[in-house]
C-alpha cells in the first residue's frame, strides 16, 4: 500500500528528494594543506587559503577526487572525467572568500541509484541525480560571548560532497531507508565517516505534497537537518503543513524552511527567490577536473565489496535468510566478525547465534563490535562443541554467558562445570523411567489423547539431567517408553 496522508479532501502523496551533504574522509582540505580533521583548538586548522587572504591559490587535493568517485562507483553512478569547479558567490561571516568553490553545471558525478529496503521487505531503488564536491564553510557561534560573535575557520575549506536525489520518495519511511543506506554504502566506501550528530552527514529535506497521479507541485526546503530521525519527522510536519494550505484554499510557495525538532514544526526561514543568484562562474584560478579512465578503473578494482552484494553472497555461500543477510552486513565490521564465525561452520548457526546471544551480550554489557564481549574464534569454537555434539544447545547458553562474564574459553567452562552432553542411551533411559512413574498420573493424559504432555516429559527429563541430555535422544527414549 501506497503511503498518503489523509485530508479533507481525500488522500494525498508526499513527494520528497533529499540532498546530502557528506564531509570526505581526507587528511587534509579540498584545495589546501591543512588539516580536515572534526574539532581541534578553534582556528588551529586554517591555511591562508582558507582564510581567504589575497592572493593565495587553491590547489585540489587528489585525494578528495578520489573519495568521490569511490562514492560516484559504490552509487553505481555515472563518473564525469570532465568536470569543473564554479564559484558560487554570497557573503557569510564564517565564509572569508565571500564564495563558495562548488561545482555547478559539470559535476563529477551523474546519474545513480541507491536501492532501499522498506519494513515489509519491499526493494525500491531511489534515483540519484548528482555528486558533486564543494567547500565546507567554517562555523559563527553565537551563544560563546555576550556581545560577540565567534568564529572558527576550522571546517572552512574541507571538502563536501553534495549527494542530490530525484524526488522519488514518497514517504517518512522511505526517507529513513534511504539516508540509512546511503551512510552505510558510504562508511563501506570509506568515503564519508556518516556521523550526524558532528555533522559530517547532513540532510536538506525538499518536501511537496500532491494529489495520487497528479504532477508534482511547489516544493519547500528544510535546511540541515542532522538526524534520520527528524528527516523522518520533518517531512511529516511539513506535508501536512502544506496540506491544509492547499486543502484552505491556499498556495504553497517555494522557500528554504528550518526543522524545530522541540515543536515538532517547520519555520520559515527565508523565500527561496531572494536566495537564488549566486551568480556563478568558473573559477579562474582552477584548470577544469579531467579524469583519466585508466585512474577511474584503478579506483574501481580497489572498491570494497557494498553491502548489497555482501548480502547476496552471504545468503549464497552461508545458505541465510535474506533478512537475516541484511541484518548482518548493516556494518562492515559485524559482517567481518559474522564471516570469522560462519567460515567452515553452519552459516545458520553462526548467524543465529551473532544475531541473538551476542547482539544481546553486546547491548547487555555496552560493548562494542571492536571490542567485543566474546570473540569471533572463541564464539566459534562454541560452536563447534555444539556441532560436534559436546554439548547441546540449550547448555551453550549457558556456557556463552559464562564466556562473556569470565572470558574463558567454552572448552574449559564444559570441563570445569561439568556440562557435557549425556550421549549414554542407559542413562537417558533411567531418567526417563524416573520421571514417567513420578507422573503416572499425566501418563494417563497423554495415553488417552492429551498429545500435549508430550513436551512435558521432554522438560522434565532435561531438567532431571539438569539440562544436560542430547535432546534427539531423550525425544526418542520418552516417546519409546510411551510406548
Ligand atoms: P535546486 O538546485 O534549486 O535546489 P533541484 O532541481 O536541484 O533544485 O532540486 C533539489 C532537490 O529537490 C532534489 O533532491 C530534487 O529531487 C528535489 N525536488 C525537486 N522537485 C521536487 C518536488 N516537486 N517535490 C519534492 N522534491 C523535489
Ligand atoms: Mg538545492
């Protein structure tokens, strides 16, 4: 079903496409040396380029290129081996140049696709329009003096990539789903580090609202949003906001708007046309970007595997559940700890076995997967006592509890605690004769047809063995002696 929001006048579609701003991963800035890394003393970061001082000459730093056509190719997006650098003109306080190095009509990358995954398992690609790469802007703060405004310079100059989607989202959801997979494709590339709450991932949400099979209508903007969840929060608020405009009567008209994520509303911030001429041109003091094919396909063949062909091949080769394929790869590093289980063991088991005790051991004691609460080989090696039939499952339970609290190996655990599988079909049946004539009454039940208790006696043997018993074999030993 087709996601709408219901007025006055019947259903109607939210149409939004977002555009991203993702900070690369560089040492240093896009056209100077300086440092990009997040924080540092305030101005501790800045070149004369980067301040802008008279005179001074950018100079592209090779490796920001190379970051975004990583990310152009993990889009499967077309990559532009021409392309050039504009400057787009506005004064700012924490912008010294008074323009903004960006590129405007030759981009360095065309035409993509993200492919996002909705809750009901439905697959739908998202178009992508463009990347192209720009100059981050330095940072006024307002509230650090009582009648002064602070700048720090130390994020001017470092390089953006503008991630711009087609309007193909139709729904809060789709919005979340694709931001999601868009930060993960790029913490797979290496490209961009993804974190929100720094800032170096950050959403303009374009919203319209429109009657089902209609054309589009007026879009807003809502500026720099910095969480998924008030992405998803926002286009909800402001399709409604333009629904009753349009359901009064009204007209929507185009402007960049601001998210208050306390009211839960958008603002206006300002009316798009005041904004619009940067008046761009080419700047001068930069030759236009040619890529050569032979440096393009280098950075092809160095890709990580993405995600989705990490899920593909874990359902192949581990024989998982689509699903559960997906839950694994969401980040890289729990697909790596995953595989360092499931090589030359049940991939079933293993991905059973990471997504529920471990992920909940990890929540449980507030770890992380680059420091786990077990290991990859010691989880393993749990498993292989359950494979080779050392101990059964419910038991591995308890000996993967012990792991995580003692951080001993599972094979001394079984020694020390005693917990082997009882295999002895002897033993097995004495406990099964115990436990029938202390219950002969139930006996009774289940032989004038209450097949239920079956269960029962299953349980009470294991709990006699104190849940040590192979549990194939006590199946069979109670239902022999049933008769
Ligand atoms: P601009 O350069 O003025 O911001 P673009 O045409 O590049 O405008 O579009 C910017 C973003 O707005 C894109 O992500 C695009 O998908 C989205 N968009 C365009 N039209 C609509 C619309 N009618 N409703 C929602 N989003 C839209
Ligand atoms: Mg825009």
């Amino acid at each position: 079903m087709a996601y709408t929001l219901a007025g006055r006048s019947g259903a109607w579609e939210v149409v939004v496409g977002l555009e991203v701003h993702a900070q690369v991963i560089s040492v240093s800035k896009l056209f100077s040396g300086a440092s990009a890394a997040y924080g540092g003393e305030p101005n501790a970061h800045v070149s004369f380029v980067d301040a802008g001082f008279p005179g001074m000459l950018p100079v592209i730093n090779q490796e920001c290129v190379a970051q975004a056509v990583r990310t152009g190719l993990g889009l499967k997006a077309q990559i532009n081996l021409f392309s050039r650098f504009d400057r787009k003109n506005y004064f700012y306080a924490d912008l010294p140049n008074g323009y903004q190095i960006s590129q405007f009509a030759h981009p360095i990358v065309g035409k993509g696709i993200v492919e996002i995954e909705l809750a009901d398992g439905t697959l739908k690609p998202i178009g992508i329009t463009r990347l192209h790469l720009e100059q981050d802007a330095g940072k006024s703060m307002h509230d650090q003096h009582p009648t002064k405004s602070i700048i720090d310079l130390n994020r001017a100059g470092v390089a953006l990539m503008e991630i711009v989607s087609e309007p193909d989202i139709r729904s809060p959801e789709e919005a979340g789903a694709y931001l999601r997979k868009l930060r993960q494709i790029l913490r797979y590339l290496g490209t961009c580090d993804g974190n929100m709450e720094e800032g170096s991932l950050r959403a303009d949400v374009n919203v319209s609202v429109r009657k089902p099979g209609e054309a589009f209508r007026t879009r807003c903007e809502i500026k720099n949003v910095n969480s998924i969840r008030f992405v998803m929060h926002a286009v909800e608020a402001e399709a409604l906001r333009q629904i009753e405009i349009w359901e009064d009567g009204g007209e929507v008209e185009q402007e960049t708007r601001l998210y208050d994520p306390a009211r839960g509303e958008t603002r206006s911030m300002r009316s798009k046309e005041d904004a619009h001429d940067y008046r761009y041109f080419p700047d001068p003091d930069l030759l236009p970007l040619v890529l050569e094919e032979d440096w393009v396909a280098a950075l092809k063949r160095g890709l990580p595997e993405l995600p989705d062909e990490k899920r593909a091949r874990f359902c192949a080769e581990y024989g998982i559940p689509f699903y559960d394929a997906g839950v694994l790869v969401a980040e890289q590093e729990v697909a790596d700890f995953y595989e360092e289980v499931a090589r030359g063991r049940d991939g079933k088991l293993a991905a059973n076995w990471v997504t529920g005790d471990f992920f909940a051991a990890m929540n449980r004691t507030g770890k992380s997967i680059a420091d786990p609460p077990v290991s990859a080989a010691a989880l393993g090696a749990l498993l292989d006592l359950i494979t080779d039939k050392t101990i059964n499952g419910r038991i591995a339970k308890d000996v993967f509890e012990e792991m995580v609290e003692t951080g001993k190996p599972p094979a001394e655990i079984v020694v020390e605690k005693g917990l082997r599988q009882v295999t002895d079909t002897g033993a097995i049946d004495a406990a099964v004769t115990r436990v029938l004539a202390a219950n002969a009454d139930k006996v009774a039940e289940y032989k004038a047809g209450k097949d239920k208790l079956f269960g029962f006696f299953v349980g009470q043997v294991m709990k006699a063995m104190q849940g040590k018993g192979n549990p194939a074999l006590v199946n069979e030993a109670v239902k022999k002696q049933l008769g």
